[in-house]
C-alpha cells in the first residue's frame, strides 16, 4: 500500500514538473552582463533563470505588469517599466532583488530601453511631451531630459554605442506597429544612429522593409531585427559593414538584447525565451520551469446591473429577455425575477426577440467565431435549437409586426427573412452590405416591403424589397449617404440620416441630419376642413352597427417609385451637430422623432421632435439619455437600453424611468478569451478588403496561432496574441483591444499640468509659458527665468524629480508656486 502511494506520488511529481516546463508568454527578456542570466516578463512580474535554463525566481510581486527589464552593465541593477499607478513608469531594483525604487512620476507611459555604459543613466521612451520621444534619468531619480529637441522625432528602440553614438528608430512601424509584417513604403524603420558630441547623422540600413530593434555589446558589434528574407523578423549583425542574417526563422523573433560583454543574443519567439550563441551561430529555446498559479479558467462572478447589451420585451408586456456580458437571460417585466439559461458556453450570445407565443426566444450566438441563429424555450431554459450554419455572421434582427416573418443579414452580401412558424430562411437579396455597423433592416408597418441600406462606391443607398412581388428597389441613389431608415407608424414616410453634400468616403458619415420622404405625394390638411368639424354633429353609433363594421386593418403601405425623391426631401429637428437613428413613433395626428443628436454643447443625448398639424414642430430633450439607444415599441409602451440598463421611455414627460436588473451569475475569462479570439478571426475573415488576404492563408494562421490559447494567463496576453495575427496582414490601421476590470489597479496617478516649460539642465527653472495655458494670465507675470522653489509650500530639491511633486491620485483643484526671480520670492496660484 505505502509502495502504491509513493509510486502515485512519484508520478504526479513527474507530470507537475513536465506541466511547468512549457512556458509561453514570456516576453522583453535579457541577459546579465556575462551571459550567464536571464531576466523576463511572465505572468506580470519579473523573473531570472540560467542562461542554460531551469527552474526560474520571481523578482517582483507588484500590482500592474513589470516588463522592459534591462540589465546595467555592471551588473548591478535592473530598470523596468511597471503601471502599478495606471500608467507605466521607470523602476529599479537591485540584480538580486532588494528594495524597489521609482524614478519617474509622469502620467504618460514611459518604457525603459537601455543604460549608459556607465551605469549611471537609464535610457527610455515616452510620450509626455509628444507622441513618443526618448528621455534618460540617472539612478538618483533625478528629472528626466530629453534626448533630442525637435517635437516631431520619433526616437526610440534606443541602443548606445560604445563611442556613444545614439542608435535608434523613427517609424510607428517600429514602435506601435511592430506586430505588422512584411510592410514596405515611406516608413519603412532603418537603423539610425547620432552623435550627441559631434552632431553626425547616418543611416545604417536602406531596405524598404523593417530594420528594427539595435542592440550594441561593449565591444561595438551591432545586433538588429528586420524581415527582409522572408517577412518574418529574424536576427542580424553586421559582419565587416555589411548585413547579414543570423538566424532563418519561419515566425519572427522579437526584442533582441546582447549582453554587455558580447557572446549572446537572447530574444522571444512563438512567445517563448531563445538564445542565440554568437561563437557557435545556433539558437536554441531556453527550458524555463515555473510553478504557475493559472486562474484564468476559474469562474468569475458578474452582474447584470448596467451591463446589458440587448433585450427585448415579449408581446404581453409580462417579460423581458436580455444578453449579458454574453449569457442569456429572461425576467419578468420589472426585472425582479431573474432566471439564466443555458447556453453554450464557448460562446456568445448577441441578439434576442421573442416570438409570438411570448415563450420562444430567437437569437443570435456565435458559432467558431460567426453568429447564427438558434431558438430556446424561455419558460424551461431547455431545447436550444440551433436554426443556421453559416460561415458569416447572422445579425440585425428585426421582426414584423404581428411576428410572422423575420428579416436578418448573412455574411457580407445577403438579406434574409426567416418564417417565424416553420423557422426556414431565404435569401432575398444579395447586394454590397458589408458585414460591419450595419443599420437595422425593418418592416413596413403593414409587412409588405423592407427597407435596408447598401453600399454602392462607398456611400449608402436605401434599399426597398418588395416582399410579394420579390422585387427590389434602390430607392435613393443620390451619390450621397444615407442610412439608418425608419417607416412612418402611418405607412406614408421614410425617416432617414443624411448628409446632403458630403459623402462619406473616406471618413464616414460626418454631421448626419434627420429627413424625411413622402412614400406617394402627400397634400396638407386643410384649415377650412379642421373648421368644419367643429360644427359637426357627433352622431351615436348602435353597438350592433359598431360590431358588424369592417375591423381597422392598420395602415397600409404605398411607395410610388417613380417620383422625384429630392423634390419632396424634408428635413426633421435641429440644422446644427450630428444627428442619427431616428425612431418614429405616432398618436393620433401626432408624430413624433425620436433620434441621437450632440447639438447641445456637444454632448449626446437623446431628443424629440414632434409635428403636428398647423403647429410649429418642435424640438425636446429627454433627460438623462446620453448613453440611450436601441429603442423598441410594444404596444404604447418605448423601452431603450440606456447605458447597459432597461429603461422606459415616456415621450409626454421626456424622462426614461430605469428597469434595475442585478443579478449575479458566473463566467470563466479563459471561455470568453477562447470565443473573442475565433470571433476576431471570423471578422477580419468576413470583412477584410483583400480577397487574398495579402497572399497570407487566413485559415492557417488561425490554427497557427489558435495552438497557444491554451496558454493564455491574462487580457494583456490575448491582445498581443490577436495583434500579432492581425499584423501578418500587413495592412494598416489594424489592431485589437479589449479592456476588462481584471486588468485595473487599485492605485492612480496623475499629472498636474500647469502649462509651462522647463530647462533640460535646470528643471525647475522656467523657459516658456504655453500659450492659453492654465499659467498663461497678464496678473501671474510668470517670466522666462524665474525658478520654482516650493510647490503646495513644500520646498523642492533640485535634485529630485521635478513631477514628483506634480503627481497626484487626481486633478488638484489649485496649485501655489513659490518663484525666485533674481533673489526675489513671488507667489501665484494656478488651476492646473
């Protein structure tokens, strides 16, 4: 028996040791001054292993991310960027750990790139004065300078040559592009070098490609990054002047770093630690043990309070059911009862409706990464059926008005309606719709026609389907866009958004107007009519005529589409600020527009314009609907979903009344991670401009890098993961983000900005006030010259980092300088 226990134990001693041996995710590694260790990123703290590898030591437990560790040369010292305040500043520590010190105090990010051979100064990248720029602080803590004056240098990926010579790179190809590969144009990075001594420039490299990343060892010998064979970053020298590679990878390597004394290149790749042995020309992976601690998979507790996407209220006003954080949910109408059902759980759900026996939900859930549809039974949670298979998304939903067809789009091209009894789709057209932001298709009041919008050259056309006659109609064709249509409840107009003399192209649609387009030509009331009726007798009508009448058959639906549209165009509410997505609603002979607009000082909110006959229309904000949209109608009754929370709209008092919703319910990050990563596929797949996908196999590339999701320890890493797939596009303005409450930190910083400028070599000592600053006021008579003392009327030491004393958890409300202006102490108060 005690021989079984040991065998057992043995056996999972075994299978724990092998379990931590692969390690990905490890990033921005480098080496010790010999060689002999490695320092890293894991898991958000530093760690430091054997060159040869092992088992690895944890260096830091901050809160935030330590990463960027660079090694001075003399061994001694590690400086690392750590955002355990919010924002990312410089930190240092001892090589064996110790005591940790902060050196910059800026709320801007600011990222350590490498030391003086010295060791005396730290070299870094920020962006507190522009976009990016490099900087360096000494050991003391004392102000950063900066390393080059000219506000629209780029310097950055900083290496220091033994004879001094800054090298560096210029290019957001380089810095916030890095994840894209195999570009080639005008910003292209080369390597770069300057003399801060003698004011000499060069450029190293000249291919059109990437050449990134410098790393100089004591000796001079240069190492770089670039893509050139095969666009896939791999490792170069330069061996007697001239380029040339040294390693031949089939995935890109990234953040190359020599040790001081020369012999080693240390690097990341496939998100794990590689070595590169200068003497021997091998590289080979370094095996680093960790005892991990991953709780990614564990469940985590959410709640529905303002966190609701989309809902839907059933046709007897008794339930609600609503999508959170991508689970599924039905209530009753005041959102007291709460129930979850069950759905899949790699999945996300997007859209729901109810279905006319207000028990079946329709909805929208993410198959590998596209949307299709499914059914459910609301009341037993039970029978989730799935309706569509599609290799595109499924989305937009929308139902007719007594819930017998449905419409929704597929892919990129078509418009669908589904049978809501036998729940069959059909295509009914297939036209340029583009599989992003798409405005809602919707019904005529009567069910004959639907409208949707199109992209013909880039502009949106409004589309008419002709359901009976299974025709279809572009109805606005005007070179312009226009989009997000609405019916009239009445059946006599089109509402739409317009701009009427600017297309959208390139930027999108800029300051949208609100208007309106009679179906058939439509003639105003008469007055003398109005009149008339004052005069007329209300006649009494028998029940038993009342009963035998013809029942009221609603509205009804004609479009002459012949007719000029231009020439009956009605604008709808405010000629100023941006208005979208009307929403029309009818009382009577009241009509009333319901839309988003920001033309009250810029902010957005929603409003109403109401038209009556003979009255002046007029114009109404409803109070508190900055984040209100996604309106829908049952019966009397407008319900919107108002910043993640159900509320209820009365137009006649213009206020929202809130339906609280809290319910608590549990989602495991690892699931949602695995989903976000197949569904970005799926919608770059979907709705990338290049067919060919810039002759990269986008099916490949997602299982090539779909292999390390298992790996995954935090949002963080799923970012770089996603970014480094959208990057072998090689297309711009791509990237993924996503941001979570597992990523915030307790503490905040930062900056008091008081619109001055300051000497490089006296940081206290004032040479400009900013024009239209907070300092920047006749009665302060701040002059270039002065030098600041005290701050708060706490003396300052010039030898300690200036935005130290301008660091705070928020905003002061006012700020007391102390000046001396040659010998003379002058006071003056600034709102910072």
């Amino acid at each position: 028996m005690t021989k079984s226990i040991l065998t057992g134990l043995c056996l999972m001693l075994t299978f724990s040791a092998l379990a931590q041996q692969d390690v990905y995710f490890t990033s921005s590694p480098a080496l010790t001054p010999d060689g002999s260790e490695i320092v890293f990123s894991y898991d958000s703290d530093l760690w430091k292993v054997s060159s040869q590898g092992g088992t690895a030591t944890r260096l830091t437990g901050m809160d935030g991310v330590e990463e960027f560790a660079r090694v001075s040369p003399d061994g001694k010292w590690i400086a690392f960027s750590s955002n355990q305040y919010g924002n990312a500043d410089i930190y240092l520590m001892p090589i064996n750990g110790g005591e940790i010190k902060q050196l910059t105090f800026n709320s801007s990010d600011d990222r350590v790139e490498t030391w003086s051979w010295d060791s005396k100064t730290i070299y870094f990248r920020s962006g507190r004065y522009n976009r990016l720029a490099a900087y360096t602080i000494d050991i003391q803590g004392r102000t950063p300078k900066r390393l080059f004056d000219h506000f629209f240098n780029w310097a950055h990926n900083l290496a220091i040559h033994p004879d001094g010579r800054v090298f560096f790179n210029e290019s957001w190809e380089s810095s916030n592009q890095v994840h894209r590969k195999r570009y080639k144009g005008a910003f292209n990075p080369d390597i770069k070098t300057f003399n801060m001594h003698t004011g000499e420039y060069s450029e190293l490299t000249d291919y059109e490609g990437k050449d990134l990343w410098s790393t100089i060892d004591k000796n001079g010998k240069i190492y770089f990054a670039s893509d050139e064979p095969n666009g896939q970053y791999n490792l170069y020298g330069f061996v007697n002047g001239n380029k040339t590679r040294l390693t031949n990878f089939k995935t890109s390597i990234k953040d190359p770093q020599v040790n001081a004394n020369g012999g080693f290149v240390v690097f990341e790749k496939d998100y794990q630690v590689y070595l590169y042995d200068v003497a021997a020309k091998k590289s080979q992976k370094v095996n680093i043990s960790i005892f991990q601690n991953n709780t990614l998979a564990q469940e985590q507790e959410f709640s529905t309070d303002r966190n609701i996407s989309a809902f839907d209220v059933s046709q007897d006003e008794k339930k609600l059911a609503f999508v959170s954080r991508g689970e599924l949910f039905v209530s009753d109408i005041s959102g007291k009862f709460v129930k979850q059902l069950k759905t899949r759980a790699e999945e996300r759900v997007v859209e729901v409706k109810w279905l006319k026996d207000n028990k079946t939900l329709l909805y929208t859930q993410t198959v590998g990464g596209y949307t299709n549809l499914f059914t459910i039974d609301a009341a037993t949670g039970t029978g989730e059926k799935q309706l569509t298979n599609d290799l595109g998304a499924d989305r937009n939903l929308e139902l007719n008005a007594d819930l017998t067809t449905g419409a929704y789009y597929s892919g990129r091209n078509e418009v669908r309606l589904i049978d809501l009894e036998t729940l069959k789709s059909e295509t009914v057209a297939n036209e340029e719709l583009w599989g992003l932001y798409n405005p809602q298709p919707r019904f005529s009041p009567d069910g004959k026609y639907l409208t949707f919008t199109v992209r013909n050259d880039f502009e949106e056309d409004i589309y008419i389907y002709d359901i009976a006659a299974k025709a279809i109609h572009n109805y606005t064709k005007t070179g312009v866009p226009e989009t997000n249509p609405f019916w009239g409840p009445e059946g006599k107009y089109i509402y739409f958004e317009s701009n009427r003399t600017q297309p959208s192209y390139p930027y999108g649609l800029q300051n949208g107007r609100i208007y309106r387009i009679p179906l058939i030509r439509q003639e105003g009331e008469f007055k003398s009519d109005e009149l008339a009726k004052v005069f007329e007798e209300k006649k009494e009508e028998k029940k038993e005529e009342k009963a035998e009448g013809k029942k009221d058959e609603g509205p009804v639906t004609n479009i002459d589409f012949e007719a000029d549209i231009l020439r009956q165009l009605e604008h709808i509410g405010p000629s100023f600020g941006s208005q979208s997505a009307p929403y029309v609603v009818k009382s009577g002979d009241k009509t009333q527009i319901v839309y988003s607009s920001n033309h009250d000082e810029a902010q957005r909110s929603l409003w109403v314009t109401t038209l009556e006959p003979f009255e002046r229309a007029k114009t109404e904000k409803i109070d508190g609907s900055g984040r209100a949209g996604g309106i829908i109608q049952v019966k009397q009754n407008l319900y919107v979903n108002n910043g993640g929370q159900i509320s209820k709209l009365n137009l006649g008092s213009k206020k929202l009344t809130n339906i609280d919703i809290k319910y608590n319910f549990r989602r495991s990050l690892r699931s949602e991670f695995n989903q976000i990563y197949y569904e970005t596929w799926a919608g770059v797949e979907q709705n990338f401009y290049n067919e060919t996908f810039h002759g990269e196999d986008w099916d490949d590339l997602k299982t090539q890098y779909a292999k390390f999701l298992p790996y995954l320890n935090s949002r963080r890493e799923l970012r770089t993961l996603l970014n480094d797939l959208l990057g072998e596009l090689n297309s711009s303005h791509m990237g993924f983000s996503s941001f979570g409450r597992d990523e915030s930190t307790f503490y905040g910083s930062t900056s008091l900005n008081l619109g001055l400028m300051y000497s490089n070599d006296n940081p206290y000592e004032i040479t400009h006030v900013v024009a239209e600053g907070p300092a920047d006021f006749s009665d302060k008579n701040i002059q270039v010259g002065d030098v600041i003392t005290a701050i708060n009327g706490e003396p300052v030491d010039p030898g300690m980092n200036r935005e130290y004393y301008l660091s705070k958890p928020s905003i002061d409300e006012e700020v007391s300088l102390t000046l001396n202006r040659n010998g003379t102490s002058i006071d003056v108060k600034i709102h910072p």
